[in-house]
C-alpha cells in the first residue's frame, strides 16, 4: 500500500520582534493559529517570489484606481 498522506514537519523558530508583530497582527485580524498563519505566509511568499522570479510584477491596485509595484527584498 502506497502512503499518499500529506507529509508535516515541526519546527522551532525564531522570531524577530517586526515579525512577531506581524505574525499576531495577522493572527487576530484572521483569527488564525500560529500553525495556521504561518502555513499561509509561507505559501503566498512562494507564490508571490515564483512569480516575481520569472519576470511578473507585484503591483496593489488602491481602491482610487492608482497603482504601486512592491519590490520584495
């Protein structure tokens, strides 16, 4: 029999106050697990620098219309 389960890991991290604050603000805003939100962040950021690795731009659109293109570092 073939195991097709998702694998998981555990691990320890440590956190820079500035991302620590993040991480909570995030939490309370979407009422989510620290397992939770960090699962999230790390998708989006491996979507987001995928995208960005093969040429797209991460532009906000403001609800007035005006753009800005956000350039992670």
């Amino acid at each position: 029999m073939t195991d097709t389960a998702p694998k998981s890991h555990r691990f320890s991290i440590t956190f820079k106050p500035a991302a620590l604050d993040a991480l909570e603000q995030v939490m309370a805003r979407e009422r989510l697990s620290q397992t939770d939100a960090v699962n999230r962040a790390v998708q989006v950021y491996d979507f987001i620098a995928h995208r960005c690795a093969t040429g797209d731009d991460l532009v906000l659109r403001r609800p007035d219309g005006t753009t800005e293109t956000v350039h992670i570092i």
